[in-house]
C-alpha cells in the first residue's frame, strides 16, 4: 500500500525526528526500544534520567502524530527504569 504524499512526508519527518533525538547528546542515556503511532516503549539507567525526561521523549514522539502522551506504565528493575506509553488524541 503506497502512503499519500502528505502522510510519506509526515512519515519521513517523524523518522527523521527520532534518528535526531538519537543522536543528540542530551537524549542518549534514554533509549527508545519500540516506537510507533500508536506509542512507546522507553527505558533508560534510573541514576542517569528522571521519569519527567522520559515523559518528554514520549510527548515529543506522539507530537509527531499530533497526539498527547500517557503514561501506562513504568518498572524500576534494579538499576534500569522501562516506561510505556500510548499516543492519545
């Protein structure tokens, strides 16, 4: 199925997006393990980043969705944090 120009070039931005706040110094010690329109999955060293940073690489991510971020759920195992989150809106 070939995506309309306007939702290839929403796509292409959204990647493009994510590939840069992955490379951006300040957001690598949060990494994205799944992402898609309809949320994320993030987890990150619990002594190297705080649930409120992890809550704006969500709300970033849904943004390019035009959506808000929720957080579903978070799990603090030992020295790393998991987050999940959906896109809403």
């Amino acid at each position: 199925m070939r995506l309309s120009g306007a939702r290839e070039l929403m796509s292409l931005a959204v990647l493009a997006a994510v590939a840069a706040t992955g490379l951006c110094g300040c957001a690598g010690r949060i990494w994205l393990d799944h992402a898609s329109d309809q949320g994320a999955t993030l987890h990150w060293y619990t002594r190297e980043a705080t649930i409120e940073e992890a809550r704006a690489r969500a709300a970033a991510h849904c943004s390019g969705f035009g959506k808000q971020a929720l957080l579903l759920d978070e799990f603090e195992d030992q020295d790393v944090t998991t987050a999940h989150f959906a896109c809403e809106g």
